[in-house]
C-alpha cells in the first residue's frame, strides 16, 4: 500500500520554541492532508484539513496561528506548533490522501512531540 | 455531531481464542464505516471496511458487519495470532465536513499471549 513519513520521528524542544514536522506521500500524490492530534488513551483529533495550494481548514477549537499547516506540493505537508508550551506536548499524526473525496486515506507513523 | 464509541482495553487473550471488539456509532445518514490497526512504531492501515447497511468487511481473519439497526460494527476474529498485538481503531466517515472527515474512536489494545 501507500507509504506515508513523518519526520521527526520524536522531538524534545523548550517551551517558547517552534517546531516542524513533515509529512510526506512516498509514492503517491496527496490532494489533500489531514492533521491529528492524539492524546494518552484518547482518540485521533482532526486538527486541521489541507488541500494542495490552498490554505488550510482548521478544526473548531484549534488555533490556526499557534499550528501553521503548509501543504506546498503533493507531496509534502509541514506542521509547525509555534511558540511551543507544556500543554501541547502529544501525539501528532499526519494522513494522507490521493485525487476524490472518497480515495482511500493513509497515515505516518506519528511524531511524538514534548515540551519542556 | 458524529460519534464512535468502542470498549476501552487493553484486552488480553490467549493464542487462538476468539476476538470481538465492540463499536457503535452515532452519524446523521448512512456513514460509511472503517477498522483500522496500528502496530507498535507504525502508522494507520486500514483493517477492514463497509459502506452500507448489512455489508461484511473482511480481511486477514478479521471480520465486521454493519449493522444499522443496532447502530454497530464489532470487530471479531475466530483464532486470534500474537500478531494480532496492536491497537485497533473504529471509525466512520459521515456527512460531516462534505464527506471528508474520519471520526475516530479511543481504540482498543488487544495484546495476545502464547
């Protein structure tokens, strides 16, 4: 099947820094992303929707300036939580999919994020 | 707004034994629904799907039927393998957002011992 990446895998960073994580599609064209945030024995959290080209759809709740989603190609989205405190310390898990609203979704491994 | 709900683990078993995870959904229309599997250090794979009433998903043992009537979608597995250790995930894709959003459950840890 599709492979979807994340990178990193895992970061520590101090509270007040910024963070990227990159997603990107190995062998397919992705039209649209989608951001999860996971917490301990919860369940996945849509964050936010991105089309390729277009400015990203945010969740109720989730604010845009503090996680910047950049979708540049079809192959590549970045999630960028900037100005990183404590409380968003998780589980950041991207997906992807290819051309219809009904193509089948793939998702990375997960990039588990703590903040100091 | 769309809901899954499915039995919270971890649910411990023996090799061979018989699985059934339990899901139930709450979604306006006819959502179609998914099982997908996480695997320590790895990322989502679909499991299995169905995308109207009465339909079977199948696929490596693993089966789940929708069930609109009871607004469910269990999991089952006739003999499950130490393989089979992962996380598993319930979800629907509904109306909500055009179509374009999976609306999860908590997941279940199923751990199988020899």
């Amino acid at each position: 099947g599709a492979v979807v990446s994340q990178h990193p895998s895992w970061v520590i960073c101090k509270s007040g820094t910024s963070v990227k994580i990159e997603c990107r599609s190995l062998d397919f064209q992705a039209t649209t992303m989608f951001w999860y945030r996971q917490f301990p024995k919860q369940s996945l959290m849509l964050m936010a929707t991105s089309n390729e080209g277009s400015k990203a759809t945010y969740e109720q709740g989730v604010e845009k300036d503090k996680f910047l989603i950049n979708h540049a190609s079809l192959t590549l989205s970045t999630l960028t939580v900037t100005s990183a405190h404590p409380e968003d310390s998780s589980f950041y898990i991207c997906s992807a999919r290819g051309a219809g609203v009904m193509g089948a979704q793939y998702f990375g491994p997960g990039t588990r994020l703590l903040v100091l | 707004g769309d809901s899954v709900t499915q039995m919270e683990g971890p649910v411990t078993l023996s090799e061979e034994a018989f699985l059934t995870i339990n899901c139930t959904y709450t979604a306006t229309g006819y959502p179609s629904l998914f099982w997908y599997v996480q695997y320590p250090g790895e990322g989502l794979q679909l499991l299995l799907k169905a995308t109207k009433a009465d339909d079977k998903g199948s696929n490596k043992g693993f089966e789940a039927t929708y069930r609109k009537e009871t607004t469910s979608f269990h999991l089952e597995k006739g003999s499950v393998q130490v393989s089979d250790s992962a996380v598993y995930f319930c979800a629907l894709r509904g109306l909500t957002g055009g179509g374009n959003k999976l609306t999860f459950g908590t997941g279940t840890q199923l751990k199988v011992e020899l």
